[in-house]
C-alpha cells in the first residue's frame, strides 16, 4: 500500500527490483481493503498496479508450510502467508521485497533472501 500512496521508500523499493513481480491474492486484497477504509481515491491506482502483478492463490501447500512454521517465526498470519508464498516461489538469485521489518526479520530467520528500504 505504501507504494500506491506515494512512500519514498516503496518508490525505491519498486525501481530496485528486477524481473516479475509476484505476490499472494491476499496483498492485493489488503491493499484494497485498506483503501477502501482510508483512502478510497486511490484504489484505481491500485488496480493499475495489481494488474502488472502475478497474483498467486493460497494454495493447501502454502498453508502447510505456515502451519509448520516453528514459534520462533514471529509473524502474524496473513504475514506468514505471504512469507510462505515466497518461500515455495524463490528461485536462486530472487528476494523477497518488503517494507515490514518483522516480515523481514522473520524471512532472514527461514533463509529466505529478502529486499528492502527502511
């Protein structure tokens, strides 16, 4: 959502990556979600967006894997889904992109390579 409203640090995120862009369904629906509750003149933006994104479904294998998560993997749900998303997409050389610290945080803890501006 931060890159739809305009974040520097989404924005530099964004020019950072290289190749396709993937990510859950559920981020799309979050970012809908919370501009339809905060700043509804930018959903458009976000469809535009969206549509330039390889949305993913949440598949019984992605679930498996956040459920086998250990305690030690401090994420909340929906966060665990995109974490677990990327895990089983990643391929050498690709990173996970986010702006979430714990996100992050908890991606390295995987081994997961991950990409970012803060």
């Amino acid at each position: 959502m931060s890159l739809i409203l305009k974040d520097l640090n989404a924005r530099r995120l964004l020019d950072s990556l290289k190749g396709d862009l993937f990510t859950s369904k559920l981020g799309c629906s979050e970012v809908i979600r919370s501009l339809t509750k905060f700043n509804v003149d930018k959903i458009n933006q976000a469809e535009e967006f969206f549509e330039r994104v390889t949305l993913l479904d949440i598949t019984d294998l992605v679930l498996k894997v956040v459920e086998g998560y250990p305690q030690e993997i401090t994420l909340k749900t929906s966060d665990a889904i995109h974490v677990a998303t990327a895990q089983l997409l990643l391929e050498e050389g690709d990173s996970l992109a986010t702006l979430d610290k714990q996100m992050a945080a908890n991606a390295e803890r995987l081994g997961i390579p991950v990409l970012t501006f803060s």
